[in-house]
C-alpha cells in the first residue's frame, strides 16, 4: 500500500477542478495549470525513484483487498510512462500557453488539457481491466472536447468520424470483458493472469485475446489506423502533439500489458499475428509518409511507422526486445511530441503546411532548424540520439527471436523514415524562401523554448542510456516475469 | 432463457451496425446507440442470468446475484449515455456549419 501511487492521477484531476471555476480568469488558469504540471513531473520522478529502491507498488482503493477492489499498480514501465506522459504534457501545455489562442482558452481548453492528463496516467497506472476501460473513457472524452475546440469546419468534419470509431471500438471493449469475465470470473489483472494460467489459454481464450488486440489496436493505430491521419490533422499543433505522443501510445501499453500480463501462453497465434500487423503498419505507415507534401501529414504517418514499431519488440517478446519496445516507446512519446510542436513553429513562420511552398528557412531561422535537425535524427535513430539504443535492442532481440523477415521491414523502414525526414528538412530549410514569411504572432519565437526542453531530453536519452538503462532493464524483467506483478498485487 | 437473449444481443448488433453502415449521421448514432445496449445485455447474459437475492448478507445470503456485472453495464452506461448525448450535440452543430448530415459529402479532401 502506498498513497504516493494515486498522486499523479489526483493533481491534474483537483487542478482540472480548480481551473473550471476560474473559467473567467485566464492569467490564473494559466499560473495553477503550470505550476501543477510542473508539480506532476516531481511526483511522477519520486514514484520512479520509489519503485526502483522498493519494487512494485500498489494502492488497494477504498482499502478493499486486491482481486476484489480497484487496484493500481505502479510496475517500473508503468510508472517511466506516466513520468515521460507529464514531461511530455509539461512541455506541449508550455508550448500551448504561447500558441492556443484566446478563443479556445475561453472554451475552458486547460481543464480539458488536465482531464486528459488524468485519463492517460489513470491508464498506465491501473491494474484492473474495467477500470482500465473507465480511464481510456475519461482520456477519450477530453480528446473528443480538444479535437473539436475551436469548431472549424475541418474540426467538425473529422471529429465526428473520430468519435465514432472510439465509440465503436469502446463498445468492443467492453463486449471483450464481458467475455473474459464470462471465462474466467475476474476482472484485476493479476488476478486474470493467474486464472488464465491455471485454465490453459485455449481457442476460447485465444479468440478473446485477439478481440482485445482489436480493440486496443485501433486505439493504437496498430494497422488498424485509417482513422487517425484525418483526425489528427485537424487541431491545433500543441493538441496534435499531445495525442500523437500520449494517446496512441496508451493503447499500446494496453497491447504490451494484456499481452505480457494475461495472454502469453500461446505466442506462437497471438505473438506472430502481432509480428505480422507490426511489420504491415510499418511498412503502410512509412508509405504514407513518403508520399505526402503536408509536414502534418508526414509526421502523423510516422507516428503509425512507429506504432508497428514498438509492436513488433512486443511480438519478438525476448528481454532485449521488450527493453527495446520500452526504450523506444519513452523516447517516442518525447520526440513525436517535439516534432509536432516544431512543426507547428514552423507553420506559425510560413503560414502554410505544404513543404513545397517553404524554403530557405535556416537562413532566418537557424535555431529552429538545428532543433529540427536533432528531432529528425533522434526519430530516425541515428546515434549517440534516443532512438538509436530502443532499435538497437529491438532489432538485436527480433533477430534473437528468429523473426528475420520483420527485422528487416524494420530496417528498411528506418532508412524510409530518414528519407521522409530530411525531405521535409531540405524542402523547409534549406534553399532560397519561396514565398514571404508571413508576420507571425508576437511571441512565436517563445515558443521554441518549451520544445529545446525536449530536444534536451532527447539528447540525454541517447548519452546517459548508461544511467538510464537500469531502470528500463527492471521494466523489462517485470514484463518478462509476471510472477513479480502477480506477487506484488495479490500478496495479503 | 441465455438463447433468448443470444437472439435479442444479436439482432441488436445486427441492426446496429446496419444502422452505422449507412450514409445519414442521425442513423449512424443511433446505430452506436444500439450497439452499446447490445453489448450491456451481453454483459448482463454472460455472467449469467438467474433470480436470487440481493447480494447482502442475511438468510438469503447463499442465492445471491452477482452484483459486479451490474456496476460494470451501470458505469458503462452512463459513460455511454454522456458520449451519445455528446456526438448528438456535435451532429447538429456540424449540420448547422457543413449543411449535411451525408456521409459521403463529409470525406474531406486531401489537399486542405
């Protein structure tokens, strides 16, 4: 028992409280959800620090013992995701403060912003599968309130079609719980997975884990993502940021959880079909970046290459893998969440999205090329960057796990990703300007300094990975033996 | 009484996709409507139906109903019931701005 654990979920959910009665006063709004914010990261980074001295912590709710009550459980992967989330969210709130706009401030944007923070965290740290679906609800509702805000006509467009897939694929979710419960009679996932263990993981078992699969992949984008380059397309720069590093991110912890968790009796199904839909998002998502000219457009096909990515360190299921998916899910929520805010800088300077039209952008703005620059190698996984070490261990454990042909769609993404990258790098900042900037906003220029945080960060992922290796090492060994997590939750 | 429900779970389903498959926004929520009372009364069939009593303790503490399914479709509900009013208020608004509620005029184009 440790109260520590519900500490992330509780200060943005109170400071989400708090901004809706000063909905009037924007300037407070601003002071409360900054401060906590910042508060967040210190809390998250002390859990880290707790779990690495003490292990595993939980927090029976309501002080109902485990299998029975919500439980939350704080595992090191669990808990370096919610500390990347606030970092993450930290830097894209900063950002928003310079770029939102009055209008959508006024139409209560932080309390959303914090809402969500509270969905995406609760995720992570919840160790119960209704409770689970509960806080994806709660993530999902606020991204419902943020994609539309603003009413554009776009945003309305493609809002509706986003909502109907997540209604969809919630109805499926709760459809598959109803299932395992129907199975297995429990619904904590410690629990579940001693269960499952005890009855076999047979054809009904089966079949229901790859409902899951379905449901958590769409929530993913893990090939199941026609939905999401629409979507995230229309809002603004610190809201794409926000959803293309936290919230596609959150339905692969589920994918990683359930199926490391409560499903691994059977890899040679589950495990191989996982393989094989990684190795078809990368290649679709890599696709799909090569052949847009709309910076957004190229970065959000990314964000799918990298989905499939990270799948596939989960299909190969070794430790070097899964330390891999671990690595390179930390560092991709960092630095997709860095190329957006870039890449909404750079929108703000040239007023347009299509990188035809833009050039010669270093000569004016070297600063925000050079951030670019390291972002794009950092994505791309080019060393001494954070990239580098999660490919470097997924590829080492994918060939470890005999999966040759994957490996190599991995690889072969990789230099297609470069490819994407640096055509938007030349086309924006290199060359002679083609069109007249167009006068930015007063404090555009601001607005670099909550992203060099994360460029920084990206830097001292890929240099200090000797310092930092230890703990994603103690992730991997608890997602390898689930006996750890078992122990931990359902201990008297 | 399990097959009873099997059959009005399925019909649901059925008809609800049906519904979401079409091109009028009004169908496709209530399409979306409809899919999720389907999968409550999935919920409710699969932890199995019976008559007890309520799960207190006391003389008819042995028959009781197991009460979990029924907070779960309870929670799932509400959720359900704000995420339908929600997209209701968004269809209208959408309408009022797009001056549709067609499908096929909402696709978008690429080049925007």
């Amino acid at each position: 028992m440790n109260n520590l654990l519900i500490m992330p979920l509780l200060i943005p959910l109170v400071t989400a409280v708090l901004l809706v009665f000063f909905y009037k006063q924007i300037r407070l709004q601003k002071w409360i959800s900054g401060f906590s914010v910042l508060a967040n990261v210190s809390v998250a980074g002390y859990m880290v620090h707790v779990v690495r001295q003490d292990g595993i912590q939980t927090l029976n709710m309501g002080g109902w013992a485990a299998p029975y009550g919500i439980v939350f459980v704080a595992d090191m992967f669990a808990s370096l995701l919610v500390l990347t989330t606030t970092v993450v969210s930290a830097a894209c709130l900063y950002y928003a403060f310079g770029s939102i706009g009055k209008e959508r401030e006024k139409f209560y944007f932080y309390p959303f912003f914090q809402f969500l923070n509270v969905g995406v965290i609760g995720s992570f740290l919840t160790g119960d599968i209704f409770n689970l679906f509960v806080c994806f609800e709660v993530m999902l509702i606020s991204s419902y309130a943020l994609i539309v805000l603003g009413g554009t006509k776009k945003q309305l467009r493609e809002s509706l079609k986003y909502i109907l897939i997540n209604i969809i694929s919630s109805a499926l979710f709760v459809a598959s719980v109803a299932y395992l419960y129907a199975v297995v009679g429990t619904l904590n996932m410690a629990h579940l997975s001693v269960r499952v263990a005890e009855a076999g993981q047979g054809g009904v078992l089966t079949t229901i884990s790859v409902l899951f699969l379905i449901v958590f992949g769409l929530k993913a984008g893990l090939f199941l993502y026609f939905w999401l380059p629409g979507s995230y397309k229309v809002p603004p720069a610190a809201v794409t940021a926000v959803f293309g590093g936290l919230l596609t991110k959150v339905g692969l912890y589920a994918i990683i959880r359930t199926f490391t968790l409560i499903f691994y009796h059977d890899p040679y199904i589950t495990h191989t079909l996982i393989g094989w839909l990684a190795a078809a998002t990368m290649l679709l998502g890599v696709i799909g970046a090569i052949a847009y000219w709309d910076i957004h457009r190229i970065l959000i096909y990314n964000i799918v290459a990298a989905v499939g990515f990270i799948a596939f360190g989960l299909a190969a299921a070794n430790q070097a893998a899964l330390e891999g998916a671990i690595y390179y899910l930390v560092h991709d929520m960092v630095v997709k969440a860095l190329l957006f805010l870039l890449g909404g800088v750079i929108i703000a300077y040239t007023g347009t999205a299509k990188i035809r039209e833009m050039g010669g952008l270093m000569r004016s703005r070297p600063v925000l090329g050079w951030m670019f620059f390291i972002a794009a190698m950092a994505l791309v996984g080019v060393p001494p960057l954070s990239g580098f070490i999660g490919k470097l261990l997924i590829v080492e454990g994918g060939l470890a796990a005999g999966y040759y042909w994957i490996t190599g769609i991995g690889l072969l993404t990789s230099l297609l990703i470069l490819y994407s990258m640096m055509r938007i790098f030349m086309n924006v900042f290199w060359g002679v300007p083609k069109s007249p900037l167009s006068e930015p906003k007063k404090g555009t220029g601001w607005l670099v300094l909550p992203a060099s945080c994360l460029v920084i960060l990206t830097i001292v992922l890929g240099l200090g990975a000797e310092w930092i290796y230890p703990y994603v090492n103690q992730a991997g060994e608890t997602l390898l033996n689930p006996d750890q997590y078992i122990q931990a939750v359902l201990k008297e | 009484m399990e097959i009873l429900m099997a059959f009005a779970i399925g019909i649901l389903f059925m008809v609800g996709t049906y519904l979401i498959l079409s091109r009028s926004l009004l169908r496709i929520i209530l399409g979306t409507s409809l899919l999720t009372h389907a999968v409550h009364l999935l919920l409710l069939t699969m932890s199995r139906l019976k008559t007890g009593a309520a799960p207190l303790l006391g003389e008819k503490a042995g028959t009781y109903v197991d009460p979990l399914p029924q907070a779960l479709i309870l929670t799932s509900i509400v959720i359900s019931f704000g995420v339908t009013s929600f997209f209701f208020v968004l269809a209208y608004r959408a309408y009022q701005e797009l001056g549709t509620d067609d499908m096929e005029q909402l696709r978008g184009r690429d080049d925007e």
